[in-house]
C-alpha cells in the first residue's frame, strides 16, 4: 500500500468523523436553543399571568374604594363626627331664621366683636 491511498484514508475518515460530529453539535445546538426558548415562553407566561392576576385585584380593589367614596352622605359623617365629638349637646338641623336669607349682614347676626 502506497503512502498516498493511506493518507487519504485517514484523512476521509477524518473528514467523515469531523462530520458526524459537527452533526451532533448542530443537533445538541438545537435542542438546547429550543429548551431555552420553551423555559422562556413558561417564565413569561407565568410571570405575565400573575401580573395579570395582581392588577385584576388591584382594580378590584380601587372599584370598591371608589363606590365606597361615592356612597358616603356627607350630613350622615358630620352628625356622626359632631356626636362622638360633643356627646350631649343638643345639634341643630336647621339653620338660625336671620341666616336663611342672602342679604344677611354682620349686625343682624347679632355678633359680638
């Protein structure tokens, strides 16, 4: 056998086995890009559906503070604050006669200075 047809055996089968493991990297190449993209999709997605979750609640939570706000009669608050504050002092609904009409002035309230 000559040095030349053994040279190229080796080096064919060199060539083949350079090959086979260039084929086997592309292959591990892929399937670890495609288990990377997989694990992102499930982070995001969880990450997001929380999110989602979160801020559903939260304008919940805003929606019934804003009703809440809405729903407060204010001459029912004052009553009660002026109750708790002055209890047994006898309150008022109505407003003094002198103090109904527009034209009412400083001295026909009768106000001492």
């Amino acid at each position: 056998m000559c040095k030349c047809s053994l040279s190229q055996s080796f080096s064919a089968h060199f060539i083949c086995q350079v090959a086979n493991k260039t084929e086997e990297i592309v292959a591990l190449m892929r399937q670890f890009q495609t288990q990377k993209l997989n694990d992102y999709k499930s982070i995001l997605s969880s990450y997001s559906q929380i999110q989602m979750v979160y801020h559903s609640r939260s304008l919940e939570f805003y929606t019934r503070a804003f009703q809440d706000i809405l729903d407060i009669q204010a001459d029912e608050y004052v009553e009660t604050v002026l109750n708790e504050t002055c209890p047994g002092v006898p309150l008022s609904h109505s407003v003094p006669n002198n103090m109904n009409s527009s034209n009412t002035s400083v001295d026909q309230l009768n106000v001492t200075k």
